[in-house]
C-alpha cells in the first residue's frame, strides 16, 4: 500500500471513529440537557474540554502554525460556527424533540458540505457523489418521517427545525477547519474552540438556563464528562485530522453514517426502536454512501471507439490514404 492510500485510510478511519462519538453525544446530550438545561450543559463540557487540552499547551507551542492574513477572522468564524452557534440551537433542539430523529437530520450535512466546497472551496465533485448523497438523504428523508410519534417529541417539526439550523452553521464549520487544517494543528484549532465556546456560553447560562437541580444523577454527570472529553476532546481533534488529509466533501460524505449510528444508539440506550420501513432507509443511506464513494472508472481507448460511427472512421481511413498518396507523389515528382 502506498504513502498517500495509507494516509488516506488513516483519515477516514479518523473520521468513522469521530462520526461514532458524535452519534453517541445525542443521547448523551438528551440526557444531560434534561436535568441541566441546554446552556450549562454545553458551558460545563467546554470548561471540562478545557481542562484537558491545557496539558497539549506544549505541543501546541511547538507545532508549525503558518499565520496569514485575514486568518484571525477565520478562526473566529469557525469558533462562531461550533461549537458556540451549532450547540446553541442542538441544545434547543433536542429539548422538543428526540435525539434519533436530531441525528436524522443530520444526514443534510454531508450534500451541503459537498455543494458548498465545490462552490466556495472550488474542489471537485462528480456525479457519484452527488447522486449518493441524494440518494442518502432521500433514505434520512424517509428514516424520519416513516418514524412512529412518540409523547417525549410532540415538538418534532420544531426541534428538527431548530437542528436543521444547527446544520447550516455545522457546514460553515467544515469550510472553515478544511481552510485552517492546512496551516494550524487539529489540536490548536480544538482548544480553541473549547476556549472561546466557554467565554461564550457563560453569559447564556447566568442569564437563560433553568435553576441548577439540588441532586443531580449520576447519568448526567457521566453523560457531561462524555460530551467534554469524549466529543470535545478526542472526536474534534481526528474530525479536525481528518480534514487536513481529505477533501471536505468526501469526509462530509462519511457523515451520513451519522444517522444509522445515532439511531443504534438510541436503541441500545433509550430503547427505541425502528419500523420495518426505517430499516429500508437505512439501507438506503448505506448504498447512497458505499456509492459516493467509489471511483468511477475511466473510460478505454475500446469504449471510445464503440462510441465512433463506423461511416466516420471511413472518412478519417479515406482522408489518412489520400494524404499519404500525396506526399508519394511529390516525392516522386522531386
């Protein structure tokens, strides 16, 4: 296997392990928001993410940060997309409604990553991956509305209104850290965002979430130290990793697996459950992302030919023996 196929494997493999703990921080987050409430949640997973990435203060100094002009605003941008922006309308998002169905519409994420950098980041998409990526957004389509109601998200139409929001700034997120992944380090561009995304959320907390509850359970709190460490820590830095080495499209064509494993998820640890139809969908979403990601093949100098009209590779065998017979006959004549 050769350098650039193993440096290949290594970021997808970076970005599966990220999209599996993304997929488990819905649950984790429905759990936590709870009891808490949104703001403090997402403020007290990025003091904890924090606490954690100031040991990579050495390695940060030492990496190699190529600074250019404009790049400040860059960064704030991405800061302002996520965490602060994106966990701003999740955490209001999956107060109204479930965390299968928020991980549901996540699956927009990757055909809005794919359309916006090849028109902002001018990279090249080709119709494998844009007919996978409808086709795994029609099967997230169907995942969601083929789901039965269910009393904790009588709100749906508006939570998934609000995740759909948080999607938007998501994919500004891509944008940007494909941008940044070039000249700064994944751990750089992580704390960060854990930095600022504390600075940000305290002010929400004292003036918008609910009362602190007298005891809190030990699920929120295991839910809490998963969201910081587990999602703010490890899953930023290989999603980070991850985009320094791949185009953006294609890692936001693996983020479809997102839905399928959120929905596991939730079966797993809030027992839900799918219809006979869902399981259709999701192997919709399957094949819409096996697809997207394969090559398609070149064409053979044999297919092209097919494609020749017989009566026009006469007329070019014509035209090849009538100019060869003209140059016999000025060589004969000189």
């Amino acid at each position: 296997m050769s350098f650039t196929n193993c440096h290949t494997a290594k970021a997808t493999t970076q970005v599966i392990i990220a999209i599996i703990i993304w997929a488990a921080s819905f649950i984790a987050m429905k759990v936590a928001v709870a009891e808490l409430g949104a703001f403090l949640t997402v403020f007290l997973r990025m003091l904890l993410a924090v606490a954690v990435l100031a040991f990579f203060l050495p390695q940060i100094k030492q990496a190699r940060h190529v600074y250019q002009k404009g790049d400040i605003w860059l960064i704030l941008g991405l800061i302002l997309c996520e965490p602060c922006l994106y966990f701003v309308f999740e955490g209001l998002a999956l107060t109204y409604t479930s965390a299968s169905e928020a991980g549901m519409i996540t699956a927009l994420h990757p055909f809005m990553v794919t359309i916006a950098a090849f028109y902002f980041l001018k990279e090249s998409i080709n119709s494998r991956m844009v007919i996978g990526g409808i086709i795994a957004v029609i099967g997230a389509a169907l995942l969601s509305f083929l789901g039965e109601a269910k009393a904790s998200s009588s709100h749906h139409l508006l939570g998934n209104g609000l995740e759909f929001i948080a999607i938007c700034f998501a994919t500004g997120y891509s944008l940007l850290a494909r941008m940044l992944g070039e000249r700064y380090s994944p751990v750089f561009l992580t704390s960060m965002q854990a930095l600022f995304g504390t600075l940000f959320f305290l002010p929400l907390v004292l003036a918008f979430n609910k009362p602190v509850p007298a005891e809190v359970s030990g699920e929120a709190i295991m839910a809490v130290l998963f969201l910081a460490w587990g999602v703010n820590v490890i899953a930023f830095i290989l999603y980070n990793a991850s985009l320094r080495a791949l185009p953006a499209s294609r890692v936001g064509s693996w983020m479809n697996l997102l839905p399928i494993f959120t929905l596991f998820f939730g079966w797993l640890l809030l027992d839900e459950s799918l219809t006979q139809w869902q399981y259709l969908s999701v192997g919709l979403i399957i094949f819409g992302v096996i697809f997207s990601q394969l090559k398609p093949k070149r064409k053979t100098v044999f297919i092209e030919q097919s494609i020749i009209k017989d009566d026009y590779i006469e007329q070019v065998i014509e035209a090849e023996t009538s100019a060869n017979q003209s140059i016999k006959e000025v060589t004969a004549k000189a």
